[in-house]
C-alpha cells in the first residue's frame, strides 16, 4: 500500500494510504485513498508529470486548484488540498462511489435512461454548472466520464 502525504487548504497535514487505481483520464490517475486514522475514504487525482512539464499547462492547473478550492456545492466534487511529490501534483477529493456517468450509461439496458431519471440528472448537472457561472468560472471539461456517482441507487 502506497502512502501520500500533503497538506489541506487550510494549511493541515494529512497522511493517507493509497487503496487502488479507479481511474485514468488523459493527463492523469485516480486512485481511491484512506487517512488511516479515520477511515475516511478520498479520490487522490494524480497529475502525470509529463502533462505540467509545459508552464502554461502548470500555470493553468494551479488555476484549477485556486478556483475549485472555493466551490462548495453538493453537485460538484470537493477539493480538499493538493500536494506535489516527486514532480507529481496530487489532488485530494471527496470520494464518490458510483462511477461516471459513461460507465453507468453503457451497463444501463438500451443505453438509456427513463425520462424522469434523465430529468434529474440534467437538473443537476444545471444547477453545478451555474453555481460555477455564477461563481465567474466556466467548465472546460464537461462530458459523461466527469459525472461523478449514481444518482439512481
């Protein structure tokens, strides 16, 4: 079991224990973590090095970090804190059980939803994505694999 450490976005230390990879994008690995103290579980979303060798790029993801540190919304992921640790940048999350929305569309039969559950998921999605608006930051990135938990269960 892999161990990380870091600091939260008020300046306090935490150690977690690194469980399993539950995912992958383009630029990054995410994998699910315990604090070994409270059992308290976290997605830690790490930053491929090769991806913030670039400074625009590196200048952009600390953007990212800055803006999502104050959204605080039930329909948007929150970012605890981030930490950089042998030229990788990790972000600690709230970990969301459920998967994506790509994932959970492709095992639902027909590859659809009823109409009241589509309903509820477009609301959502709605109102997070005009709380950031209304916050004066835009999504760059909306699509099913960053639909997080199954909001049918």
């Amino acid at each position: 079991m892999e161990e990380s450490r870091g600091g939260d976005s008020k300046g306090g230390d935490f150690k977690l224990e690194i469980e399993k990879k539950i995912g992958h994008g383009g630029c990054s690995q995410v994998f699910l973590a315990k604090d070994p103290n409270t059992g308290e579980q976290f997605a830690v979303k790490k930053i491929s090095p090769h991806w913030i060798k670039d400074e625009k790029r590196k200048e952009q993801l600390q953007r990212e970090i800055e803006n999502h540190l104050l959204l605080d919304h039930p329909n948007i992921v929150k970012l605890y804190g981030h930490f950089e640790e042998d030229d990788t940048v990790s972000l600690v999350c709230e970990y969301i059980d459920g998967g994506d929305l790509h994932t959970l569309l492709t095992k639902t039969p027909n590859c659809k939803f009823q109409e009241n559950q589509a309903g509820q998921l477009v609301n959502g999605v709605c109102l997070a994505l005009k709380y950031c608006h209304d916050q004066g930051i835009v999504h760059s990135d909306v699509k099913l694999e960053n639909v997080l938990g199954n909001p049918f269960f």
